[in-house]
C-alpha cells in the first residue's frame, strides 16, 4: 500500500502546485511551501481516505506528515502496521 499511496499523494501535491515538476522523497513538504496550514487538513483528509481509516495526529507522528518518505514510513505504518506498508 505505501509506494501506491504515495504516488498518490505526490500527484495530489503536484496537482496543487502546478510550478513544481518533481518532489522528492525527502522534501520538506512545509518548508518548501508545497502545504501551508490551510492544505494540511486536506492532506491528513486524503491519506485517511486513502488508508481507509481516520488517522491518530500525534505529537510523535506529526513530524512525519513533512516529507513522503515520512508519510510512508511513519504515517502509514502507524495506521497500517509495519508489515503492511512496502519500503523501498
């Protein structure tokens, strides 16, 4: 599910941000502007649909919500299990 997922996301991302042509797996979502705070609710939205459950925001999670890999790694294997996310 987590390399599907973030396809996903990342074209969500790109669709918001017609300037950019490419976001890595390690860009800061929110320092390099791609969210601000009005997107972040959509975000957490769109991967709650995605994952198919409501997602826990915590103080430890919420730093992973920064980059994709953070999101794969730490956002949906909070919300999944680690078994059921693919790490590439």
């Amino acid at each position: 599910m987590g390399t599907e997922v973030i396809e996903q996301v990342r074209g969500w991302l790109l669709a918001r941000n017609p300037e950019v042509t490419e976001i890595g797996w390690d860009e800061d979502l929110i320092d390099s502007r791609l969210i601000d705070s009005l997107d972040f609710p959509q975000l957490l939205l769109l991967l709650e649909e995605l994952a198919g459950h409501e997602l826990e925001l915590t103080a430890e999670n919420v730093v992973g919500f920064r980059t994709l890999r953070g999101i794969r790694d730490t956002v949906l294997t909070d919300a999944a299990g680690a078994d059921a996310v693919s790490h590439e």
